[in-house]
C-alpha cells in the first residue's frame, strides 16, 4: 500500500534532546552524489548489536508496517522535486518487490527545510510511521533524528556519518568506506606510504580525516598532507611542493580528496605538470573518476584508483525504472529502494524486531542495488565496493567487491 501525505504549512514543533550517546551536532555536510528487479535480501544475523541504546519499536510482521518516506518534494526547485519523484517511485517499486511482506509506505513532501522535515516527521509518527526513511540533507536528518528520538528509527539518505548515531543512520556512502577500501587494497598490493592532499573547505577536509583514519586502521603510513585551494592558480602553486614533499618522502600513494566535481582533473593535471602522475606514484581518490565520462579521456586520470558500486545492479534498476516510468531516475533513487527493501526483507525473516536498533543492525547486512551494506551500531554504515581505474579512457575494475561482510567489520 502506498500513499501521499497531504503538506501543509506550520511551524515546526520544538525539537527534544538527543536520547543517543551522539549529542546534537551541526553538520558539516549536506549530502553527496552517490550511486534490478532483485528485492533485497538479509542475511542471517549476526553479532554486530553495540552496548549503546536500543531504539525502535517492536513490531508485528505479520500485519503491515507503516513506512514514513521524507522526499525534498514541494519546494518549487525542479531539481529536488526530480529527487522527489525518482525516490518516491524507487520507494513504491521496492514495495512492489516487497515478496510477501506488507508494507504501508506513506510518503511525505518535506522540501530543503530542516523545520519542514521535523514536521513532516512528527506528523507521520503521529500517523502511525514505525520507521522514517529520509529525509535527503544532513542538517534536516540530524533534526528529525533529534526530533523523533526514542520513538523510531530514521534511515537518512545523508553519506555523513558524523550526524549518525542513536536512532540515526546514514544509507549514503561515506567517504570512510571509500578511504578505507582503497587504503586497504593498496597495502594488499604492496602499498605503505601514503601523502595526503585535501581540499582546504569543510568537505575536504573531513574527507582528509577519513582518509587519515583508513591509514592508521591498515597499518600503513601518513608521510604527509598537503590543503589546497578551489582554483588552478591554487593548484598550480602547490603542485611542485607536493611533487617534492612525495619525493622526499618515499611517498608510494598520493589520495586526493577532490570532492568538487571541478577540483579533481584540476589538481591532477598540475601535479602531472609538477612530475607526479600514477606512472611514478599511485593517485587515488575519494570521488569518482569516471564521471562525468568527459573525464574518462584526460590523461592525467589515467591509472588512477578509486571506488565504484555494483554498476551492473545499477544499471538494471535504471532500466526498470525507465521501463516503468519513462524517464531516467536520479541516482539518489537507489538509497529510497535500498531502505525500503531492507525493511522488507526483515519483515520477510519474520523479525518483531525488524526496525529496532537490533534487527537494523544484523551483521549479515543487505544484498542493496549499489551492492552489499550493512548498517553499525554507531549509525554509519559498511558498503562493499570495487576498487577501479581508467586504461586508454575505459575503466577497468582492478578488484571486485565482495558479495557479503565476514567477521564484525571495521
């Protein structure tokens, strides 16, 4: 069963206090681009459940569950409302994929406003909603979170996980998953000595962070970091002292942040100029680099290495939603079928405790669109992904990502 909640206008209701060890934070990041007909599947459980609070209600599988779904319709931007559009049809078509559970999805215009996601959220808790689904950016997620506390869990389409935590959880990949895939891999490939050079905003620098941390967690070595700012002539300048710092340094890997789309073929291309391209040390970076495709000619992306998600499954959920929908779907539509579909799957399983803490949090994690996820105790999440490169302007995947998790996880 799918239907509209019906917006209207008001004030936001005051928001309580975080019941989470996690206090309320501002965030520091919006959200990020990220990436069948095979419904999502759990796995069998496994022992990932933290000591903090448990949160969420138990349920009756075996009648239908009230899904509350937070799109940034009705704002009057065209953009959002296509993100509206393509999430809440991503929603419906899990639903129709739902193989035997009972899923009441009500979805819920709540714009690019944190108040008017608070709102939303509260009403549909008001409504009878056991677990919220959205909303899109970080700062109207943490709110919600905050808002709807001790009562129901919340599955954000935010990748930033310093909001998660409590009844919070982020479906986005964050740039955690990606660092530590790629650190990961380079020291499997022989890899220990790491320069890291990061864009000088918020964004770069939290992904520099986690790019740190990938590097202590596999052992390896942070040789240095570097900061620069958002243009060429930046860039340019800062080039020949990362050239020489790599040098110096013995550094065997350089990870870039390049998080604005812009940033990337930019820094690459004056490091290329300064002598430090992936034919003398390996790059890599947070971001993909095979988008938009225009990039995947440049010579100085070649040989790169960054992370992909399972673009076969992709590919196929587009051509299903085109199929259905006659247009194609925007690429955050993936997260809106991921999270309802595990829902689903755990109704399937039988699970009272499908959307508790627990039950969202089972080891196995979910067989999703973008590939296998699970999702932790502290509200981030664990993404499989493959580790890729460019070749004379094809991409090529270096090492596939696994289909399921084994042992408990970073």
């Amino acid at each position: 069963m799918v239907s509209t909640a019906q917006s209207h206008d008001g004030a936001a209701r005051p928001r309580p206090s975080r019941t989470s060890r996690h206090p309320f934070r501002r965030p520091l990041l919006r959200v990020a681009a990220v990436f069948s007909a095979i419904a999502l599947a759990a796995c069998e459980p496994g022992g990932l459940q933290g000591s903090g609070p448990q949160t969420g209600p138990t349920i009756d599988p075996a009648q239908p569950l009230q899904v509350a779904l937070l799109v940034p319709g009705g704002s009057g931007d065209p953009n959002y409302d296509y993100m509206a559009r393509s999430m809440s049809n991503a929603a419906r078509m899990a639903v129709a994929d739902a193989q035997g559970a009972r899923i009441d999805l009500r979805i819920y215009d709540s714009g690019d406003d944190a108040a008017l996601a608070v709102q939303r959220a509260n009403q549909a808790v008001a409504e009878g909603a056991k677990i919220i689904v959205g909303p899109l950016h970080a700062e109207s997620a943490n709110a919600v979170g905050t808002a709807v506390a001790g009562r129901v869990n919340v599955l954000s389409f935010s990748n930033n996980a310093d909001i998660a935590g409590g009844n919070l959880f982020v479906l986005g990949n964050t740039f955690g998953n990606t660092a530590s895939r790629l650190v990961s891999y380079g020291v499997s490939q022989g890899l220990s000595r790491f320069l890291l050079v990061h864009e000088n905003d918020v964004a770069g620098r939290i992904g520099g962070a986690a790019i740190e941390t990938a590097i202590a967690r596999n052992r390896a070595t942070l040789v240095g970091k570097t900061g620069h700012g958002p243009s060429r002539e930046d860039m340019d300048a800062i080039a020949p002292t990362i050239a020489r710092a790599a040098a110096a340094n013995q550094a065997q890997a350089v990870f870039l942040t390049g998080n604005n789309q812009a940033v990337l073929p930019e820094i690459a291309a004056a490091l290329a100029e300064a002598g430090l391209s992936s034919r003398s040390v390996q790059l890599m970076g947070l971001t993909r680099w095979d988008v938009p495709a225009s990039r995947t000619t440049l010579p100085q992306l070649q040989n790169g290495w960054f992370a992909i998600p399972d673009l076969a499954r992709i590919a196929q959920f587009n051509s299903r939603y085109r199929a259905a929908y006659g247009e194609t779907p925007h690429e955050f539509a993936t997260l809106a079928y991921d999270g309802v579909s595990a829902i689903a799957a755990q109704l399937r399983a039988g699970k009272r405790n499908a959307v508790t803490t627990a039950g969202l949090t089972q080891g196995a994690g979910f067989a999703g669109i973008q590939g296998t996820f699970r999702l932790m105790p502290d509200g981030s999440n664990q993404r499989q992904l493959s580790v890729a490169t460019l070749r004379g302007g094809q991409l090529v995947v270096l090492d596939p990502a696994r289909g399921s998790f084994r042992g408990a996880g970073f």
